[in-house]
C-alpha cells in the first residue's frame, strides 16, 4: 500500500511541475525536478517507517 501512494505522491509531483516548468518554457525540467524531489521524499520515509516497531 505504502508503495502504490508513493508511485501516486510522485506522478501528481510530476503534473504540478510540468504546469510549474511550462510557465517558465521548462515543462519537462519542472516535472522531473518535483518527480525526483517527490522520490527522494518518499525514500526517504520508507527507510525511516520502517526502522520503528
């Protein structure tokens, strides 16, 4: 379960950075910035879940 919402955390990261990117003529460079932010995140949060009992 906890993977499933990290895939859906990254894709909805990734369409808010393609609109953020697209007003700066950026829209691919957006959506991979707060695609890999968002991964990076959720990494981060599984390591850190699973280290407490």
């Amino acid at each position: 379960m906890r993977t499933i919402i990290s895939v859906v955390i990254i894709i909805i990261a990734a369409v808010i950075g393609f609109f953020m990117g697209s007003g700066m003529n950026q829209a691919m460079g957006g959506a991979t910035l707060f695609a890999v932010i968002a991964g990076f995140a959720c990494t981060i949060q599984a390591i850190d879940g699973r280290k407490k009992p």
